[in-house]
C-alpha cells in the first residue's frame, strides 16, 4: 500500500476528466468534507419520519391534535436518521434543515361546510405559535356523512432545532365533524423529511 501526499491533482491539458480509481477500484474513500467550488456536496435525505393518528379525534373539537399519536409502527416502516420527538402533539426537530412538513388527514364531515386542520409554527420552543404554514380543508353543507382523505404540506426552514416546533390543530369543525384514526392503518398521517441544510 503506498500513500500519495499532495495539495492539487489536475488534469492533463487537453483533459477536462479527472478519474479516480480503475478497473478494481470498487470503493474511494474520503476523510473530511467532499466539496464542490468550496462548498459540501448534499449529503441526500438525512431525516424522514412519520406519525400517525390511532384514534378518531370527537366530534366537533377545536384544538391541537394532541393525542393518539404514534410514530408508524408497520412492519415496513422505518425512518431515516434521529426522527421527530412528539410531546403533547407538538413535534420538535432532530436538527436545522429544510424540511418539507405533510400533514394527510382522513376527515369526515357531517352538515358542516368547511373543516379544517392547521399546520402552524413555533419559534419559541412552543410557547406561541404565530405562523399558520398551511390550511386544509374538507366540507360539505348536507347532513350527510362525507368522508375525504385531503393532503396540504409546507416547507419549514428550521434554522434552531432548540426552538422551533410544529403542532397540527383542527378548526371549524362541527358538531358531526372529525379527524379519522387507526392504530393499524395509516388514516390520518404527519410526515417530516429533510430536504437539506437550512437556507
């Protein structure tokens, strides 16, 4: 085995590809940060986790789905890296980053026109949360069961992993009017996936 010391390898003139290894070079290892112009190449998806909710929310709650939920727990299922910590429903990031947060509820609606569940944002590690991400939304005005599976998401630039936190809270539900849950299905879901380092 020999060891090559040097600060710049370029290639031949004339040559605008550089390649490491040959024939039997089957892996290349690199000790610090691979980067591009100065800057470190993406590491791909580092973060990717999702929550679900067990058990029909009541009828008629107005509040943060605070209950009932838990990381997906299917024989398939697993999650990349740390995940999200879950408290009291607001969830918490393992790290800064850009994450894409997508909120999938199953709701039924009963003689009620519009039901919603909110994503919102914290910055103060859940002491208020000011920034509504997102709205979605199912309804319909007769008395009559209407069950939709309905999908709304944001991207979340979480530059303090110490303080930001997200919460989910429905609104406008009527009295006939709730979130579906399963603990062995995927009914209503919460998903949070690293994009990349935050902006």
């Amino acid at each position: 085995m020999s060891k090559l010391e040097t600060n710049t390898i370029d290639t031949i003139s004339g040559s605008t590809t550089l390649t490491l290894g040959g024939t039997n070079a089957n892996t290349i290892n690199v000790s610090g940060t691979l980067q591009n112009n100065g800057s470190a190449f993406a590491q791909g998806i580092t973060e990717a986790d999702m929550f679900r909710l067990t058990a029909n929310t009541s009828g008629g709650t107005n509040a943060v789905i605070s209950a009932n939920l838990e990381r997906v727990d299917d024989p398939t299922f697993s999650k990349i890296g740390t995940g999200m910590t879950e408290s009291s429903g607001q969830f918490a990031f393992p790290s800064t980053g850009l994450y894409h947060v997508i909120a999938n509820p199953m709701i039924l609606t009963n003689n009620d026109g519009n039901s919603y569940i909110r994503i919102e944002l914290s910055t103060d590690s859940g002491s208020t949360f000011t920034d509504t991400l997102a709205f979605i939304n199912h309804g319909i005005g007769t008395a009559t069961d209407a069950v939709a599976s309905v999908y709304q998401s944001s991207f979340v630039n979480v530059t303090n992993a110490s303080t930001f936190r997200i919460h989910f809270k429905t609104s406008s539900m009527g009295a006939g009017s709730y979130i579906v849950g399963d603990t062995d299905a995927n009914y209503t879901t919460f998903k949070f996936i690293r994009l990349g380092d935050s902006q």
